[in-house]
C-alpha cells in the first residue's frame, strides 16, 4: 500500500517517528512523509518523499496576541499539506504519529490511522482525543504510551542492520540519546567522569545539547558530545563502543528505551536505570544504576571484569533478536490492513 506518513516533529533520518515506520513497512509499502515543523519544501531523503509544512520559528511558540489565530493557521496549513501529498502520492491513507497530524487529517475527511509515537499529556482521555480516536480507521500505540482501549503494537526496528561484535577490552561507553532533561544526561557525564578511567560519548541533539557540549569540553576530552548520525549509520557508530547506557528520569514505570535494543544486537554491555523497560524484561541481561556514583561503579565493574561478560552479551544478542525483532509488529500491521482495508493489501 502506498502510506502517507503525518507528523509535527519528525527529523527526517533521525527520529524514531522515521526509524520505525519506516521499518515497519519494510519492503511491502511505500512511503511519503508530511512533517508540519520542519522547513517548507520538498525534498526526497534515504529515497522517501518528505514535504515540509514551514511550521518553524515563530510558529511554534506562543504568539502574545492571537495565539488562537496562530493555532488555526498551523493547522489549516498542515492539513493543506496532508490533502496535496495524499493526491500527489496517490495514498491508500494517512498515518498519523501524533495528534496534531490526526486532527489536521481527520478535518480533511481523508482515511487516517492513528499510530501513538510519543506518551500523551494527562488530557489523553479528553472528548477531542475520544473522537479522533473514533474516527480513525484503527489506532495504535507504542510501548510508553499506552491508552486505554488502544492496541499496543511494538516499536521495533529492523535488527538485522546491526553488526554484533565482541571487543577485547571496554574502553569507551556511549549514550545515544535526544539530550534534554527528561533523558538526564548529566548522570552519564558525571558517572564516567568519577569512574576510574572510563571514556564515553554522547551522541545526539537536543535542547540540552550546548549547555552539555560545554560541560563535556571541561572534561578533557574523556567525555565528548558528538553530531546525532543518521538511522542507517547508527550499526557503524555503535561498533566503536563495548558499553551502551541507557538514562531516563522515573516519570513512568517502565520507560521503553529502544536504544537498549540496538545495544544489545551490537554486542554493547547495557547498563540501564531500573526503570527502563529492559531492568524488568531480562535483569539478567544487564546491570542497572540509578545515581552517577552507581554507574560510575558499573563502569568501574565492566572495564575489571569485561573477560567474564561474553557470555551475557551474547545471551543478550540472541535475547534481544527474538523478543524485540521486527517480524513481530509487521505481522500485526498485515492483519490490521487486511481486516479493515480488505482486497488492498
């Protein structure tokens, strides 16, 4: 089927509202995306389509004066977007990641399917939410960002591009992350720095990202803030590190971090916050820390015992390549098209 992808905040290449779509198509669907805050423009990026809406800059914040004027001009250009790429592309319908897109689609009549990327605020059961819900051919969600009455479907990415390798000694960890405060990346700066002699990167972008850039620039170079890499170019990046950290404050139960999963396929040893869906999943599988004086210790542990960790890597890969394989949404995603768009797929 041909899928109209609609999103507010995509980064084209980047983001996990790219990655996993995108994976989970695979093959069997072609694509086009319609992303309201990016530049306007159309432009084709790893061979998908994308459209910029323009809604940027003064855009997105809070206009002293008619901010309901400024409201209504987003959307009525977003939804102006959606109704031109739907004809352009000749889609079957509209996937929409969040609700902004499933409000511009719904008000333009045409077929949407809601996909839940990101966990909702606490107006999630509200009446406006309800009825997009409703309206949508089917909806679902992913891990984190449950709603009542709506499936969850996995969020898993395509595992077969990363490479496991097994490394001789841990000498550097990495937090692949998007740097703002709920990720809480002062905790892996601050962890490797009182390791012993641990060297880590973080790599990503963020509204965080220059105050931590600045930090890391004090540290010597033991700890480096490095460019976010495109989805396809994360297995190479990962094939420089043997650790994998996964941060995250506690503000739900169990936070899905798909990085872990890409981790665990490469070989990384994962160190985790017990909140992470992983430290309930398989805590066999990992070593988990909640302070940086504990991670600095894990880190301390690994770079000791790396010899003795083999084992759980591998058991890891094998754990991970099962449970988490992309397989398992697909299937799902083809009988969800076949019962509710019968003969077309």
């Amino acid at each position: 089927m041909r899928i109209l992808v609609a999103t507010a905040f995509t980064i084209p290449a980047y983001s996990g509202g790219w990655t996993t779509p995108l994976d989970l198509f695979g093959d069997e669907h072609s694509a086009m995306y319609v992303i309201r805050n990016w530049r306007a423009g159309s432009r084709t990026i790893e061979g998908v389509p994308c459209t910029g809406v323009g809604c940027t800059g003064p855009f997105t914040r809070q206009w002293k004066r008619g901010d309901r004027f400024r409201s209504a001009l987003v959307q009525r250009l977003f939804r102006s977007a959606i109704r031109r790429s739907f004809d352009s592309f000749g889609a079957d319908f509209v996937l929409c990641l969040d609700p902004q897109a499933g409000f511009a689609a719904m008000d333009t009549g045409l077929p949407y399917v809601m996909r839940i990327h990101s966990k909702l605020s606490q107006d999630r059961y509200s009446p406006a939410i309800v009825r997009l819900l409703e309206n949508a051919v089917f909806s679902t969600s992913c891990p984190s960002s449950e709603i009542e009455g709506v499936e969850v479907m996995p969020h898993n990415q395509d595992l077969s591009r990363f490479v496991y390798r097994e490394s001789p000694a841990a000498e550097r960890a990495l937090l692949l992350t998007s740097i703002n405060l709920h990720r809480d990346p002062d905790v892996f700066l601050e962890g490797v720095m009182l390791s012993r002699q641990m060297k880590g990167d973080i790599v990503g972008t963020g509204d965080e990202r220059r105050r931590i850039a600045s930090l890391c620039r004090k540290t010597g170079g033991r700890v480096r803030c490095l460019d976010p890499v495109p989805r396809l170019q994360v297995p190479e990046l990962l094939s420089g590190y043997q650790i994998g950290v996964a941060t995250v404050k506690p503000v739900v139960k169990a936070h899905y971090q798909m990085k872990v999963n890409d981790y665990m396929a490469s070989g990384l040893f994962t160190l985790a916050m017990p909140w992470t869906h992983i430290a309930s999943e398989a805590p066999e599988l990992v070593r988990v820390f909640g302070t940086a004086e504990e991670l600095a210790g894990q880190l301390d542990y690994l770079q000791e015992n790396w010899s003795g960790t083999v084992g759980t890597r591998r058991r890891a890969r094998d754990w991970v390549l099962e449970n988490y394989s992309v397989e398992i949404p697909r299937k799902r995603f083809r009988e969800l098209l076949a019962e509710h768009f019968p003969g077309r797929v």
